[in-house]
C-alpha cells in the first residue's frame, strides 16, 4: 500500500480568523457562524441529539466524515456526546483529510470557535504526527476515539474495515464543493459510503448538486433535501435504504468470529507481548492467569535494563514504517499515562521518553533518511534532521556523524512495563509453569503444564522464541536470533548520556546511572553464555559512533564487563504476527488446494480456531509492536473496530506467510 507524500493545507484569514482553503478556494466554515451552520448542516439532520441520548450503556456510535478540515464537526459532534451520552458509551469518530491543517493553524482556526475552548485544547493536546496514513487518538477517558486519515479519502475508505462491529452510524459528507473538489465526489465514495453502513445508517450534506444526489440514490440511500444554511440553498439527508452484498477484497484474512462475553482466559509468557495483552484482557473484564515458564517476568528480551523507543523510517514509507509508526503511536498511547503514576523509586523507573537521537553512524541509513524527507516528509515533532554538534549537545558526549532527533522518543525498562501491565486485580500469574500441550475439548481450551493443568475460554500465545514445540504446532515461522548487550557501570563512563542514542546498535543511560549498549545479532548461535567477543564487538560500535563516552577503564575492563543474552523472536518479513490462530487443515482444503488464480469472491471466508491467539515475533522492535498488538488482539476478541487499517491487520495475520506462497503459485508448484 503506497502512501503520497502530504500537502500541508494552505490557507489565508478573514479578519474574525475564519480559514480559506487556498487550494479550493473556499472557507472552512461559514462566516455567517460555523457552529450554528454545523447544527443545522450535521448535528440535526442526522438526529444526533435523540440518538446519543437513546444510547444502551457500553454502545459504541461510530461517525465517519469527509473532511477534517479545522475539526469543528468534531469538536461539535464531541460536544454533544459528552453532554448527552452514557458515560460508558464510546464516540467513534473517523475523518479523512487529504491536505492536514499545520498545527498552528488548527489552533488558529480554534480562536473563531468560542465556545468549543474545552474539547478543541484537548484536540489540539492530542493532534497526531501529520504523516499519510492512519492515526488513532483517544481522549476524554476514551469515552471519544478520534482516527484520522491522513490522505486521499478514497484511498482511505477501502481501508476501513467493513465487519458489522465497525459498520458507520452517521455520515458527514464534508469537504469542499463538487465544483471546486471533483476528485472527492466520485461514485467510489457512495459505494464506499454504503459497504460500511447498515440500514439505519444516516447520512448529511451541505450540498445538492445532482452528481452528488444521484450517487448517494444509486448507492441505496434514500434522499430528502431541506433548506440550507446562510447563503447555501439546499442540503441533503437520508439514509440507507438498500444494503447489498460486498465481497471482501482478502477473505483469507476475514476477522474471527468474537467471543459473546468476557470469561477465563489464559496468556502463556510474562514478557512484553504476554503483559501487553494481560493488560488489555483485564481492563475488559477477562479473569486472567498468566503462564510464565521461568522463575520471574520478562525473563528474555523483555528483561534487558532498557530497550531503545523509536518510529522505523524506510525511504520510501512502506507497510513496516506505517506499521511501527502506529506502533509507536499506540506505545506512547499506553505508556505515558503510567509515567505520571510511577513512583520516584529509582528501581521502578518506566524509562524517559523525551527524546532519542540517531546517528548515521552508515551510507545506508544517512541515505534511508534524506529519501524520507524527500518522499514522505517527516515533521519537526516526528523527527529533526541535526548536526553533529547538535547531536553532540543533546547527547551530552561527543558524536561522531550528524544524526536525527526524535522528540518523542526514548527508552524504556521493559521488567517494569510488564510489571505495571499484570498489576490488576483480574490477574493470577504463575511462574514455574512451562507449558507441554495445548487442546480444545468441549468448547474449553485445555493447557497443560509440567505440573499441572488449567482450563479457560480463550488462550493467547506470547512465548516468545525459544518454545519451538509450541510455535510449531501454531504453524509460526519464528527464528530466534541471539543478542547479547553489554552493561556499562557508572564509573565506567566520562558522562551520563543526557539521550538514549541508536548508531548500529543502542546505548543509553537507565537506572542508578547504569547504562546498556549493544546489542549483537549472533544468529544461528543458541549458546547462552556471555562472550569477550560479544562485549568487544558491542564496544567497538558503541566507541565508533561515540568516541569519547566510554572511559579508559571501559575501554580496557573488557573482561570485566557484565551484561545479558536473549533471544529475539524475528520472523521472515520483520514484522511481529498477532492475531487469532486459523485452522490449518481447513486452510489447506478451502486454499491451498484449490487454485490460487479464482475470482476473490470464489473463495470462503477463513476459519480459525475458536479462542485461540497469538502475540508473537516481534523481534528487536517490540516496544514499538508490543501494545498495537494487543490492542488489535482484544478488538477480534471482543468484537471491536480495529486500531489499524486493513492492509496493517493484514500486514501482522498469523496465516500470512501460507497465503503468500498459495497466491504467488508457490504452493501449487510443490504440489506437483
């Protein structure tokens, strides 16, 4: 899926700092009164205030619009539903914006809009990385989910899933005129528009043009025009009237069916996967017991002192970096709340994320970056191309290339994330407990351990690399790549690093001024000792992207020095797999022996495993994976809109390598 570079809207004022969209040549929102005209445009014609009003408690209204512009249809529909719905109700609201307003101007925009002051500072507080593509934001105690898509809207809605449990309630058709932006208006967008409604799904308009109304019929709405706003003659409302049938574009990766309610569940591994996904599980109501195999949590990668926090950038924006820039996104979701809960106990320090700085320490990643400014554009709050002394300054030692700052990211403990992950009262965790054999009988999922057995409804699998019996038999293509990082005492270093710094590995200072650098990628060794080699090696890089950092006694303690191994589990395409468990035989007899070259529609929807998941393979990067997975975990389990877009859900599928080898023709090759 390839992502545009983004045009920043350019807009000029009116003298009450009303916006005028310079490139369509039209105003944001009316200068006879913006929210008065939202009210009779939006508000009520889609009967917004009986609806919210009328809300069972726990519902989710999902609102979709054409047209972020300033925000105002937001910041009204929020209005209203924190005024009026069940506090335990969710507002979902998804907007497309092809030309994102500056940050500036969005607040700028704000001034003209008095009485909207409280949710539009905590819009702007909460206003995402202006980068193409998909972005989740979540306020007000997440009674109010704001996506936003960034880029073409027909690009975007194809991205939406189109399940019942995502299905849009209401519709803004915003934007700018027919006349001024045809591109938007397009027959694509009313079938669009209808995919992803259900029948009594609304719809409004502040245009009549007839291309506009003839769509929307010819989709299945039913149309009925009233009296415009100001100086506008005619609008239009309805609602859908016709729902047919929609084929899916890749039924191989249909979403499970989810369960009724919340039960028993079991996660097997305490380490950032397992926690993330405790966390999620018990914030829903699941009773959850967790199934360590060794004595203590995070007991691989996710026991390392610190992990370096940070988007991914590639040249040319492709589904890894738009995968790990939601990632990364949903990390910052998670875990910045928490930063304000910790104590002041230097032992339970979560990390800093005020910042880390690269260094282009290599051609290649001097070169990966330059093309991302070229071709995608990357904002100063996302990330700031710097000098070396501008690295050397923020860094606190000498660096020795230029580098990029990223504002926003850091490092982290990983121990005490997953400690504050398992820190509710629906949690049991069981350390000891190394897990022989899992099994579905009479709709319970059996797991079975050295020493004992359990029974729950749904069982997610976080184990990580080293269970090679368990990720066989879940058909997960995981290779275990050995890392070992070096520590570097207090004493042993000329300064404190004021930054966490990524060069060809990591370092950074954590804890009681302890600091970690490394790490080696040692794959296919599975020895578990520590080498001089290791050490040398983590050094040399560490030395060559930050000449003056180590001290002499460093340098020459070699021997001396401490650390750790672990064992990441990568997988063959770098992205982590997460998601529900299918059914391999059926996948075998509806697919893989089938040919690979049917119409889509020819093909069934996938079968899984009922309650069967899995976080898995989140390799070097999982701080950046770990919580976007999870969040995607417990939206198939409870049967809720996704945190991401089609083609990322697909990105991660659990049967993603299988597919892949049956639809390039792979599959069918070896079978004869």
């Amino acid at each position: 899926m390839a992502l545009n570079k983004l045009t920043l809207a350019q807009v000029s004022w009116t003298d009450e700092a009303v916006p005028k969209s310079e490139q369509f040549g039209d105003f944001y929102f009316s200068t006879d009164g913006g929210m008065a005209e939202v009210e009779h445009t939006f508000i009520e014609p889609n009967h917004l205030p009986k609806r919210f009003m009328d809300l069972a408690d726990k519902s989710t209204f999902r609102i979709a619009e054409t047209g972020f512009g300033s925000g105002l249809n937001f910041l009204m529909a929020t209005k209203l539903w924190l005024a009026s719905a069940p506090k335990s109700a969710q507002l979902h609201f998804i907007s497309f914006e092809k030309y994102p307003l500056h940050l500036d101007d969005l607040i700028k925009a704000h001034q003209a809009l008095p009485g909207l002051v409280e949710v539009s500072q905590v819009l702007q507080e909460n206003y995402p990385f202006i980068l193409p593509g998909w972005h989740d934001v979540w306020m007000f105690d997440k009674r109010v989910r704001l996506t936003l898509w960034f880029g073409d809207v027909l690009k975007g809605l194809p991205e939406c899933d189109g399940t019942d449990v995502s299905k849009v309630d209401a519709w803004f058709l915003d934007g700018f005129a027919p006349a001024k932006n045809p591109d938007m208006w397009q027959p694509a967008l009313f079938q669009q528009m209808a995919r992803l409604s259900h029948l009594n799904t609304t719809f409004a308009t502040f245009t009549a043009a007839g291309e506009v109304r003839r769509g929307i019929e010819k989709a299945g709405f039913e149309l009925i025009k009233s009296s415009g706003f100001g100086k506008k003659r005619e609008i239009c409302s309805g609602q859908l009237k016709q729902q047919r049938a929609h084929s899916l574009k890749a039924p191989w990766f249909s979403r499970p069916q989810p369960q009724e309610k919340a039960g028993k569940a079991i996660v097997i591994g305490a380490g950032l996967a397992g926690g993330a996904v405790v966390n999620q599980l018990a914030q829903t109501g699941w009773s959850v017991t967790v199934l360590e195999a060794q004595n203590e949590i995070a007991s691989q990668a996710s026991g390392n002192l610190a992990g370096a926090v940070h988007p991914l950038i590639t040249a040319d924006w492709n589904l890894r970096s738009q995968w790990y820039l939601q990632g990364f996104e949903a990390t910052l979701r998670a875990v910045l709340p928490w930063f304000s809960e910790s104590s002041n106990n230097s032992e339970n320090t979560l990390g800093d994320l005020t910042g880390l700085v690269q260094l282009a320490v290599t051609q290649t990643s001097d070169k990966r970056v330059s093309e991302a400014i070229e071709r995608v554009g990357l904002p100063q709050d996302f990330a700031q191309l710097i000098s070396q002394q501008q690295a050397t300054d923020l860094i606190g030692t000498q660096a020795s290339v230029a580098g990029v700052l990223f504002p926003r990211g850091g490092w982290l403990y990983p121990k005490a994330l997953v400690e504050r992950c398992l820190q509710h009262n629906n949690v049991s965790l069981m350390t000891n407990q190394n897990v022989t054999d899992i099994s579905f009988v009479d709709k319970q999922w059996q797991v079975i351990t050295l020493t004992q057995g359990f029974e729950a409804d749904i069982v997610v699998v976080a184990t990580g690399s080293l269970d090679n019996k368990l990720n066989t038999k879940l058909g997960l293509p995981i290779r275990p790549v050995k890392g070992q990082v070096s520590h570097i005492a207090p004493e042993q270093q000329s300064t404190f690093l004021k930054k966490a710094v990524t060069h060809e590995g990591y370092s950074t200072t954590c804890g009681q001024n302890q600091a970690v650098t490394g790490a080696t990628f040692e794959a296919p060794d599975m020895t578990e000792e520590m080498s001089l080699s290791s050490h040398q090696a983590n050094l040399e890089i560490t030395n060559k992207a930050l000449p003056e950092w180590l001290n002499a006694d460093a340098k020459a303690l070699t021997k001396v020095l401490k650390g750790r191994i672990a064992f990441r589990p990568t997988t063959p395409d770098h992205l982590p797999i997460v998601g529900a468990v299918a059914d391999s035989d059926w996948i075998e007899k509806a697919y893989l022996s089938q040919s690979h070259t049917h119409a889509v529609y020819r093909y069934e929807k996938q079968r899984y495993q009922p309650g069967l998941y899995v976080s898995n393979g989140h390799g070097p990067r999982g701080l950046m994976s770990v919580f976007l997975a999870a969040e995607s975990l417990i939206a198939d389990i409870m049967g809720t809109a996704l945190p991401q877009n089609l083609s990322l859900y697909h990105a991660s599928h659990p049967a993603r390598f299988a597919i892949r080898r049956w639809r390039s023709g792979e599959q069918a090759l070896k079978k004869t």
